[in-house]
C-alpha cells in the first residue's frame, strides 16, 4: 500500500512539475510610431532566440503567450529600433512607442507633409520600402502604385524611364510629386519624366499618395493629389547592403549602400550607389543609368540639426517615338508584335541606329536645417538646387518625315527603318541634309528655399506656417547631331529669324530650331491652423503665390527678354477627422484652388516668340470629398467619394497623332468634372496571411465646348492655310473643339485590384496580384475633329503579377533572395489608345508588356 501510494504521489508530483514546465502568462500590448502615434500594423513580437511569437494587427494590438520564466520579449519592424521588454508575469504594456531608425525623419516627415491615418482627413495611401522591393521588379517607379485606387500607369512607348501616371483622371502635370517635401513638378509645364528618376526606388524610404487635395502646405497646389516620397535619412546604425539583380533582355543592376551610424561626433553619414543597364523589352530601347545619394546629418545639440542630401540618375536611353502608335492590324502583321520599334534602323555600316534617344542627369541637393525652439516650437527649413543638363534627339529638316516612325518609303525589306538610305540621299544632295538628327537640350538651374514653423498654440491648436519660394531658368537649345551623310544643313527656320543668316551651311554642333529660356519667378506663403481635440481632428488652410513669367530668345530675337507677366493664384481648403470609437472614423474635406496657368500655356508659340497669350487665364478647382474608416485587428477598411470641377484648363496636343507634320493645338477655357468612389480593404484572417482589394469607379467628362489655336510643325501659329503669322494675331487659326459630355481618356476610369501575401515560413515569402482595367477610352488623336462623342474604349483587360522572397542567414550576414514576374500568364492588352471615332478601326495603340522578370539577391551586414 504504502509502495502504491509513493508511486501516485510521484505522479502527481511529476504531472504537476509538466504543467508547471508549460505554463504560461499572458503578454499584450499596441505598438505605435513614437512620433506621431499611429499604430503600426505588421509589427513582430518574439521571444528572443526563438521562433516563438506573432504580429501586430491592423490596430497595432498583439496577444501572446509565453511560457512562465520568460525573461523578454523583442519587438521590431521595418524603418525602427527594435525594443525589448522586461517581463514580469502577465502583463499589458499599453502603448509601446518604436522610435525611428533614421536620424532627421520625423522632422522630414513634418516638412513633407505626411498623412496620418484617422487623422488627417483625406484619402490616403502608403507603399512602404518594403513592398517597394517585393513589387518593383522591371517596371518603372510609378508602377508599383497600380494597386492604389484612382491610380492608372502605364509604360507608354516601352522606353527606360518612359512610364506615366494619372491620378483620379488627372496627368502627371496635375500630381504634385514631392521629395522629402521638395516639389520636382517640371516648372514650366508641370509634369515628371521618371526617367530623371530612375535611381529613386532604391533610395525610398516609404512612398505616400494623398489624393484629391492632400495635406501639402506648399504654396503650388495639386489637382489630382500628390505622390510624396520620403527618401533614406542617415541610418542609426552602422552597416549597409549589397545587390546584385537579373531579368529579361539583358537587364542587370547592381547596387551598394553604406552607412556610419551615429557616430560619437553627432556626424552620421550613409552613401548608396547603384547601375542598371539592359537591351530594353521593346526593340530598339537599350539604356545605362546610375544614380547616387548621399546623406551627411549632425546632430550640433538637442536644439539643432543639420542635413545634407544629394542624389541624382544620370541615364541615356533609346526610346519608342511618340508617333509610332499603330493601328491594331498593322501591329499584328509586324514580325515582331507589338516589340517592333518604327525608328529601329541601321546605318550604311550596317550598325543598329535610333533616331529616337535620350540623355538626362537631374542631380538635386538640399540642406536641412531642424530648429527645435522650445518643446512647442520648431522650424523647418530646405534650401535646395538642381542644376539639370540633357535633352533628347529629334528629326528636323525639310524632309524630316523620312525619320518618322510612320514614314512606310524609307524601310528595308525586313520593316526597319533604312538610315542607310537617308545617308546616301543626303549625301549626294547639293542643298545639303534634308533630313538630319537634332539634338533637343532642356538644361535647367532651379533654386528653392521652403521654411515652415510648427507651433502649438495650446494643447488643442496648432499653427503652422511658411514660406515657398523658387528660381528656375530653363535653357532650351537645339543644335545639328548628325548631320546623316549630308555635307551641311540649311536651317528653314533661320528664314524667321531677325539675326541669324538664313543661308548659312551650318555643320554638328551649330544652333537651329530655336535658342531661348524660360524663366520662371514663383513666391507664396501658406499657413494652417489644427484643432484637435479628442476624437476630432480638424484643419483650415490657406496658401496665396504669385508666379511670374519671362522669356529670353537668341534665336527670333537679338537677345530680347520678354516683358513679365504675373498670375497671382490661392488655395483654401479645411477638413475634418471623427474617430467614432476605436473601430470607425468619418473624414471629410473641400477646398478651392486658383492655379496659374503653366509657362508653356501663356507662351504657346514658346519655342517661336515672346509674345504671349492673352486668353491665359488661371485654372479654376472646386473640390470637396467624404471618406469613412475601419480598423480592427483583422480588417482595415476604407471608403471614400469625390466631386471635382475644374474650369479654364489648358490643354495641349498634337492636331493629328498620325501626322507629326500635322502641327499643334492648344485649348483654353476648357472644363471638366471628375468625380467617383473609391474603396480599399486589406485583411489578415490567418497567421501569415494577408489580403488586400480595391475597387475605383470614376467617372471624368469634359463639360462644354470650346476653341483650339493651330500651330505648325515647329510649333509656330498659322493661318487657315497653313501660313506663319505672329503670335496672339487674330489672323492665327482658331477651329472648334466638341468636347462637351465626352469622356476624359488617357486612364481608365474603372480599375480593381486584389491580392495577397503569404508566410509559408518566418523567412519564406509569395504573393500574388491581380489588377484589372476597365473604362479605358483613347485619348482623342484629333481633338479638333471631335463630335461630342465618346472616342473608342479600349477592351478591359486584368494582369496576374507574382514574387517570392527568402531570407535566411550567411555567417554573420543576412541575405534576401528575390524573385518577381509581372504579367505572369502573358496576357495581351492595349495600355495606351489614340482615337478621334468610337470604331477600333481607327485607334491607333501600344500595347502593354508581355511576361517579364527579375531576380536579386542582397546581403545586408
């Protein structure tokens, strides 16, 4: 008996000694950005040297159970310093603050005016570095946004750098695109070539689009919404990484990152250096670029700091002519699909030859200064330039059409383009060239400062304040590159020109077309009052600018400088945030804007004259949007709807998208609506499992009919018959514009999306997306022939985009291994459409690319 009862109390002993061995308590807390609050979704909470431990929902919360006896737990995510906490049993941590892993970003991020979620009221979305890496692959920067709402991107004519994005309907010249808070909207017509951008994915720290009217305090306002890019600061700790990547048609690119970490000076520095070269997925479009950036920060004390920043891509690259569009069947006959490349040609050596090229370097640097006055009180202020060189090449001459893309004579029996054959006509041609390639160069010097001071009035009002002031001269030249066999060239343009020799057998390197600058003065002032207060958040802002125009010309003038012409323009605009409970908020906002017209729209004829238009007027926005919010652990969801009415725009095009001899128009006084509703949803219904979808309905049209102003080849204003006359003469042709009730084209109006990513370990990684595109309709090849009809609408069309990632650990190193394929089922579509009718017949198109891919591998110490 008494052997019997030592057995059971053994038993037990050793039962109870199991369940205390597996015990456990329970640990829980919400993980948020030490500087501005909001929860950080995503987040890793491990038991150091274990597997063991979860991730931060969409409200930043995590659970976890530990086994008794744990010591600490570590929680990290990308872009902070990891935390660890001392545990002691159960326990609730509250708020657990990560602080940034960067030095100078959170004064950046104030500067740069980023949103916050369930708070700032606008419609929000951000691409972190991350899904950057994971996304990218090939395509170009503004692509990995396909997947936002109201966003449509496409390659265009398939060259390096040649991609576009519209917003909401709205063109990049309507986008303000920020870096570092630092607009690079183009000064005189308001675009971006992400060409001169190239290098800026692998320097990104994180990527927001705000659409509509966004929270950016800068004096020039946006229409559509903004692209703000937060590049890399100066990293806190001392490492940096290497890469190396491939993909298809001989794409390659290596890169190199390395960083001091804050040193004990106060001085932290960080330099990244990268190549990227390949023989393009389009016939014809072999490119090189670099870039550089280079970041120096000193903390001087804990009231001033100090940065310097400079990056630049320096690339060439050969290109798809705008006009080389083709009509769906001759792109069906072409030997090589829709890779032929119209202006792909040889020489009469025999040797690959493209008159279509580019060249750019668009270097910028800054120096921020971060002045924390008091615990209230801080200033923010950049000082910036970038001092631009580089153009393109393009086809001039009497005869100049041989060049095109569209020209069917000069062609071998293979479809290419028979240089060749120029070379020997102009060769034996006693007027010399008639045909020759014209080195187009936009060099530009642009010079900024934008200062704001942040207040806290009390502990519900804040006051922020400024001023944004720029410089820009943009110098546009074009001189003779190849003369293409000819023993000189005679430029017909001289016959224009009041100082230059109309006769004169000019050789490479002399000046014809045109010699001027654009010079543009702009200063404004902006300020915002916050009023938080619980769960509202609210805002009222104003910014007034003056913009002033002038231009220089060496080439029609004798160095005459126009007079200055001024538009005075405003924004005003408020919104408000409620935070219903911990689940819902509503947003709303409104805002009206009074933009000055672009350089290019008050100097229509600007590679011709000084005279400017006087139907310049500035454009006119009216906006007011609704959005609700929610957010739990498990769904994060968001609604949203916008009304847009912009009256006097300005638009500009080509009279005949198949003629590049056809000429030019520009329209004033043109409006349209554009209005929608968007809706994003990302969920996490299982460990490792994430799934996001969006759908974006818009519908864009213009609303009355209007006039367009004809201009040649050469962008110079003629009569009814086709004759020179002086700008602003009522003699320049003026031809009706039907465009009311006609649909925006250019970007589909209709797009979805739906993904999703999943952990089949903690260091292996796949995703999947899909986006569809729908409501397409071409963007009119003659606006002037336009009926008040719908031009055609493109078929809609879906991609399926796949990658994978694998992180695992080289001695002391980490090593991330990529994989990315984009249009993984080769589906066939047409991206981009001309029309002026509504049959397919008469469209011209490119197409979009078929199935790419890449693959990397980066080791990071």
């Amino acid at each position: 008996m008494k052997k019997a009862m030592r057995s059971i109390l053994s038993m037990a002993a050793l039962m109870m000694l199991s369940v205390a061995a597996i015990a456990q308590t329970t640990v829980k807390g919400v993980v948020v950005d030490g500087s501005t609050n909001e929860t950080l979704p995503g987040a890793s909470v491990v038991i150091p040297g274990t597997a063991t431990g979860t991730v931060t929902g969409f409200d930043g919360a995590f659970v976890l159970e530990v086994p008794n006896g744990t010591k600490t737990i570590l929680v990290s995510f990308v872009g902070f310093l990891d935390k660890e906490l001392t545990l002691n049993g159960t326990q609730d941590f509250g708020t657990i603050k990560l602080e940034s892993d960067a030095v100078g970003l959170n004064e950046v991020s104030v500067m740069a005016s980023v949103a916050i979620q369930r708070k700032t009221p606008v419609a929000v979305s951000t691409i972190s570095p991350e899904i950057i890496q994971e996304k990218l692959g090939t395509q170009e920067f503004p692509e990995v946004l396909k997947s936002t709402p109201g966003v449509y991107a496409t390659k265009q004519g398939g060259g390096f750098g040649d991609s576009r994005i519209n917003m909401r309907g709205f063109a990049s010249e309507n986008i303000a695109v920020m870096i570092n808070g630092i607009p690079v909207n183009d000064m005189e017509w308001g675009g971006v070539y992400w060409s001169n951008w190239a290098g800026l994915s692998d320097v990104t720290r994180s990527m927001q689009t705000q659409r509509g009217l966004g929270a950016a305090k800068i004096a020039a306002p946006s229409v559509g919404g903004s692209i703000n890019i937060l590049t890399k600061t100066t990293d806190m700790k001392k490492g940096g990484s290497v890469f190396s990547g491939i993909g298809n048609d001989g794409y390659k690119k290596t890169a190199v990152t390395l960083s001091t970490g804050l040193m004990d000076n106060g001085y932290a520095i960080t330099f990244s250096g990268s190549k990227t070269e390949g023989d393009g997925y389009i016939m014809g479009t072999p490119f090189e670029g670099y870039s550089y950036f280079l970041n120096v920060s000193k903390q001087i004390n804990e009231k001033h700091q100090l940065s310097f920043t400079a990056f630049g891509a320096p690339q060439w690259h050969d290109q798809r002519s705008r006009y080389d569009a083709r009509k769906i069947e001759e792109w069906r006959d072409f030997k090589d699909g829709y890779k032929f490349n119209a202006t792909y040609g040889f020489d009469v050596n025999g040797e690959y030859m493209n008159v279509s090229h580019n060249f750019y370097h668009k270097p910028q640097i800054s120096l921020n200064h971060f002045w924390t006055i008091d615990e209230k009180t801080s200033v923010s202020t950049a000082v910036y330039a970038s001092i631009s060189t580089g153009g393109g090449w393009s086809a001039q001459g009497n005869e100049r059409s041989r060049l095109y893309g569209s020209d069917t004579e000069y062609r071998t029996i293979e479809g290419y383009k028979d240089y060749a054959r120029i070379q020997q006509e102009n060769s034996i041609d006693p007027n010399g060239s008639q045909a020759i390639i014209g080195v187009s160069n936009n060099n530009h010097q642009w010079y900024g400062l934008l200062s704001t001071i942040n207040k806290d009035l009390t502990d519900e009002l804040n006051f922020s304040g400024g001023i944004d002031m720029r410089y820009y001269i943009g110098e546009h030249t074009r001189t003779v590159g190849d003369l293409l066999g000819g023993a000189f060239f005679i430029d017909p343009n001289r016959e224009d020109s009041d100082v230059l020799a109309n006769d004169e057998k000019l050789k490479e390197g002399d000046v014809i077309g045109r010699d001027y600058d654009g010079i543009v003065l702009s200063t404004g002032g902006f300020a915002q009052i916050e009023y938080t207060t619980g769960n509202l958040s609210s805002f009222v802002s104003g910014a007034i600018s003056n913009t002033n125009y002038k231009r220089r010309d060496r080439f029609y003038y004798d160095d005459k400088t126009s007079k200055a012409y001024n538009y005075i323009g405003g924004t005003l605009k408020g919104g408000a945030n409620y935070n219903i409970n911990e689940y819902h908020n509503v947003f709303a906002n409104i805002g009206a804007i009074s933009r000055a017209p672009y350089f290019s729209n008050v100097f229509t004829a600007k590679d011709f004259s000084n005279v400017a238009n006087e139907d310049a007027v500035n454009e006119k926005i009216y906006s007011v949007e609704l959005g609700y919010g929610y957010k739990s652990s498990i769904i994060s969801a968001n609604v949203n709807a916008y009304y847009t009415m912009w009256n006097d725009k300005a638009v500009t095009g080509l009279v005949d998208r198949t003629d590049p001899d056809a000429g030019s128009y520009n329209m004033t006084g043109v409006n349209a609506l554009h209005k929608g509703i968007e809706i994003d949803i990302k969920a996490k219904p299982a460990d490792g499992l994430s799934i996001y979808a969006m759908l974006s309905i818009g519908d864009w049209k213009w609303q009355d009919d209007t006039e367009a102003l004809i201009f040649d080849r050469d962008g110079k204003p003629v009569d009814e018959n086709g004759n020179v006359v002086e700008a602003g003469s009522d003699k320049q042709n003026k031809v009706s514009a039907n465009i009311a009730n006609v649909s925006v084209g250019d970007a589909a109006q209709t797009t979805a999306a739906i993904g999703a990513n999943y952990k089949l370990t903690k260091d292996l990684k796949i995703g999947v997306d899909y986006n569809y595109f729908a409501r397409l309709f071409s963007n009119p090849t003659n606006v002037t022939d336009l009926a008040g009809t719908n031009t055609w609408e493109v078929p809609d069309y879906g991609v399926v985009d796949a990658n994978v990632k694998y992180t695992f650990a080289v001695g002391p190193f980490t090593a991330i291994a990529s994989a990315k394929v984009m249009n993984l089922f080769d589906a066939e579509y047409i991206a981009d459409s001309y029309a002026t009718t509504n049959k397919w017949q008469d469209a011209t198109v490119f197409y979009g690319f078929g199935r790419t891919w890449t693959a990397s591998l980066k080791f990071k110490f």
